[in-house]
C-alpha cells in the first residue's frame, strides 16, 4: 500500500498546475506526512488504531484525483494550456486516469470488509467485494485473503472496462464507487482521445 500512496504523491507532482488542487506543494505534502505517520504507527497494534489516518489518507488522494478529473474535463470543454499539445493533453490526461486507478485502489482497499486490519483477522461472510477465490473457494488457497494488487487489479479493470470484470461488488458503497470511477474514467478517456484527434488533425 505504501508504495501506492508514492506512486499516487509522484503522480501528483507529475500533474499540470492548471489540475493540480492547490500550490504544486499543497497535496503531496499532507499525503507524505499522513503517509509517514502511519507508517510509523506502532504496526503490532491488532485493533489498527491509526484507521482514521488511513482514511483521511485515501481521502485527500481520491479528493485530489477527483479535483483533477473535474479541471481536466472542464479545460477540454472549454480550452486549456494543456489541451492545445496533443503530447501534453496525453500527459495530462494519463496521469490524472492513473491517479484515480490509484485512488480508487486505495479506497477499495481501505473499505473492504472493514479494511485491511479486519480482514487480517478474518474474512466476513458477507464481503462487501467478492473475489473470485471468494466465491469458489475450491480455486485458491486454504486461508485465501485479498492483498493490495488484488484491488488495485480491481481498480484497473473497471476503469478499462467500465464495469466489474473481477471482483464483484456487494455494498452500495462498492457500487456507487465503482460506477463512479467506471465514469470517470469514461469522460477522461473519451474526452481526451477526441481532443488529442482533433489536435492531431
């Protein structure tokens, strides 16, 4: 997880201004040092008493991904910097895609089933996403979990796809999140190919 959330923070950095939520300097820095505190958190702790932080965490990264993707829409909509360099528009339009599979990684990751802690202990009856291993337990190992990659694999199924093509979800919250980011991810894609077309032609 942590090297998602520096992938997330190096994206950040990588994004226009002209998207970027706040100074260049403003989000990378609240998410390198709730990042940083919650690594530092006494990890033998089972109860995972650091939650809030790791939410708040995940919540600043998906705020940030979101904040981007609205900027992004609206400068192809009504002219940007960015949308005028077919080059720059796929730059831009690529790192603020990846941000959201990030984001919306670490969101899955953190909600499933009571987050990462919760499910360490045991897996619940009624998971709120359901893995395939979940769901036919003869095809996994005894004791299967779902790590981190497993939702982040999620994540960037449903943003290529626009739907679930691995793990399905249970809860309203893991419907409305994945049919939120199935449509972002549709209007950062459509909208950017077609503007990076009409750029090129």
């Amino acid at each position: 997880m942590a090297s998602a959330v520096v992938a997330a923070i190096v994206l950040t950095i990588l994004m226009p201004d002209s998207v970027r939520l706040g100074p260049n300097w403003l989000l990378p820095a609240i998410d390198a040092v709730l990042l940083v505190a919650i690594v530092v958190r006494d990890p033998g702790r089972i109860d995972d008493p650091f939650r809030g932080g790791t939410i708040l965490l995940v919540s600043v990264l998906v705020l940030g991904a979101l904040w981007a993707t609205v900027l992004l829409t609206s400068h192809l909509i009504n002219g940007g910097d960015e949308t005028e360099s077919a080059g720059a528009l796929l730059v831009a339009g690529s790192t603020v895609w990846a941000s959201n599979i990030i984001a919306f990684a670490l969101l899955y990751w953190e909600l499933d089933s009571g987050g990462s802690a919760a499910r360490a202990r045991h897996l619940r009856e009624h998971p709120d996403l359901a893995f395939p291993q979940q769901l036919n337990p003869s095809i996994a190992p005894p004791d299967w979990r779902p790590r981190f990659f497993d939702y982040l694999y999620l994540g960037f199924t449903n943003a290529t796809a626009f739907s679930p093509t691995d793990a399905m979800p249970l809860a309203l919250w893991a419907k409305a999140a994945m049919a939120l980011q199935a449509l972002i991810s549709l209007v950062i894609l459509g909208l950017v190919i077609a503007r990076a077309v009409n750029v090129f032609a």
